[in-house]
C-alpha cells in the first residue's frame, strides 16, 4: 500500500457521501495511507453494503465503520464528527435536471446540510474541513449551481461566523467526471447497446473533464496545504461534448452508424463553464495543479508565500 500522503497517517477521516462516485474513491485512497479510520457516512443502506463487500477485500475491517445518515440531520450528523480530525464533504445533490424540478431538495440538501456540517465540525473541534463543489457554482444559471454558490460562501464564512473556532474550512471546484455515477458516457454506452441515436443537449456544448483518479488524487494533494478561506480550482481538459459523442461512437460501435440527436439544453444549462468570475480573477494565484481563489485583496497579500508546495 502505498503512503504518499503522510498527513493522513494516524488521524481519523469523514468522507460524506462516502459511497458515491468521488466519495467511495476517496475513501480507498485514504485507506491507503494509514487512518487510524475512516468513517463513510451517507444515506443508502444497500450502496454501504456494496461498498463494505468491496473494502474489505483489501483492507482491516476495523479501520474503516459505515454510518447510515444524512446531511440534512444536524443531530446524526454531529454524532459522526465526534472524535474526528479531517472531513471531505463530498455529499450533495448533482444533477441539473433533479435539481431544477425539485429546487427545495436541492437547498435541503446542498446548504442546510452544508451548514449542519459547518456546525457540527465547529462542536467537535475538526481540524480540517474540505467541500466539493463545481465550475457550476460560478455566475449559476440553474438551481445545483445557485445552490452549490451559496456552499461555497458558508464554508467560505464559516470562520467570521465562528471566530473562536480553529477549524480551517475550504473548497474544491472541478467539472464533470468521466464515467462517473449518472454521467453522460454510461447513458451513451447504454444508449448505443440499445441501437439508439446518442442524445446531446447542444452541439456547441462544452464541458471541462477529469477523471476520478485524477480529481481525487488533486483532493489529497491541496488538503495538506489548506490555509482556510481558499477556494481551489484544479486544472481540467475543456472538451466539446459533440465531439465527445462522436469518439464515444468510433470507440463503441466502430461497425454501426450511430445517430447523435440534439435534444436542446436542460433549463438555463450554459452552453460553456467558467471556473471564476472576474471579482475572483483579483485575488488568484495560479499553480501546476490548481488555481487558488482568495476571498479579499487583505487574505490574498497575506499569504503570498504561503502556496509554493501547492
């Protein structure tokens, strides 16, 4: 196994939405650097049970415990940052479809449950607190994005809100993940198994990619150098979606003449993301592996110095 991430050997992890795409990776990465353990909390009994026959193939049983919960239970929720030292807040409601049909499920979960973790980190004195947000979140335009921008603002205010609290809180912000949980490549490899034309939203639709792998391991890499306040940006491939649909048919069905059918963007959906906003463009320091966004001119001056192991 290996250690590359020597800041969490000994210390006892959260993972949110532990058993979903991001979540359950991180999980196994984290396993891999010696917790003392790893707490998966999330909803879904069978999703846990799934995840648990797959872990424990690989790793001691008493170094990683399932909590069923939810974001949205303050009371559950601070019962799992008992003894905690590191939270990856990875939980949340991501798709733009669900959650512009259902906009109160999507404050309930994505900024009530934020701000139960917020408190809930606060109560049991956590060292670090790290959230998962989206290029979504930059000027939203639909309710997932609006939602996750207010996320990121708590998290972002968490300590002026709390200004006794040692408690360092942060963000990450990246795109779509290939091949993840509800993602557009398994609809099409569906699609294309059933002998349909491949649905897109637009043909000048563009989106930014990484892979899980790839996402997870920039997840590790920036916590250890987490100040508070920052908002991380990891450097990600911008791809044409139409394009995508195309490789995706050469790579599936070589042989057959599969269709693309444009079936118009879902509810205010952008045609192109950002990953800032001008306001952000003031106060950003650029790396090899991410942006930095700083909240204000004072924070950004302040640690100028302080990113060079980024």
């Amino acid at each position: 196994m290996t250690n590359k991430f020597k800041y969490l050997k000994n210390q006892t992890i959260l993972v949110t939405g532990g058993t979903g795409s991001i979540g359950s990776y991180l999980v196994k990465q984290i396993l891999k650097n010696q917790p003392k353990l790893v707490k998966i909390y999330a909803r879904g009994e069978y999703k846990h049970f799934q995840l648990i026959q797959e872990l424990a193939q690989k790793f001691e049983k008493d170094k990683f415990k399932n909590v069923i919960g939810d974001v949205r239970n303050s009371q559950r929720l601070n019962q799992a940052c008992q003894n905690v030292d590191i939270i990856f807040h990875t939980a949340g409601l991501k798709h733009i479809s669900f959650c512009n049909q259902n906009p109160q499920e999507a404050i309930a979960t994505n900024i009530t449950g934020a701000q139960n973790l917020i408190q809930a980190a606060v109560n049991n004195n956590v060292k670090k607190v790290f959230a998962i947000s989206t290029d979504k979140a930059v000027e939203p335009t639909t309710t997932m994005g609006a939602t996750k921008f207010v996320m990121e603002r708590l998290f972002l205010k968490a300590l002026d809100i709390n200004p006794r609290s040692k408690t360092l809180f942060s963000v990450v912000r990246f795109g779509n993940i290939i091949n993840s949980k509800g993602s557009v490549l398994p609809l099409w490899q569906k699609q294309i198994q059933n002998n349909q034309p491949i649905t897109v939203t637009d043909k000048e639709m563009k989106r930014y990619f990484m892979t899980i792998p790839k996402a997870v391991n920039g997840i590790l890499s920036i916590v250890e150098y987490m100040q508070g306040k920052e908002i991380f940006v990891l450097k990600m491939e911008e791809i044409s979606i139409y394009e995508l649909a195309q490789e995706t048919i050469n790579k599936y069905s070589p042989e057959k003449q599969v269709k693309i059918k444009i079936i118009g963007r879902r509810g205010h959906e952008k045609t192109q993301e950002k990953l800032f906003n001008p306001v952000e463009k003031k106060f950003i320091y650029e790396k090899d592996l991410c942006y930095i966004i700083l909240p204000d001119r004072k924070t950004y001056l302040e640690r100028r110095d302080k990113y060079e192991k980024v």
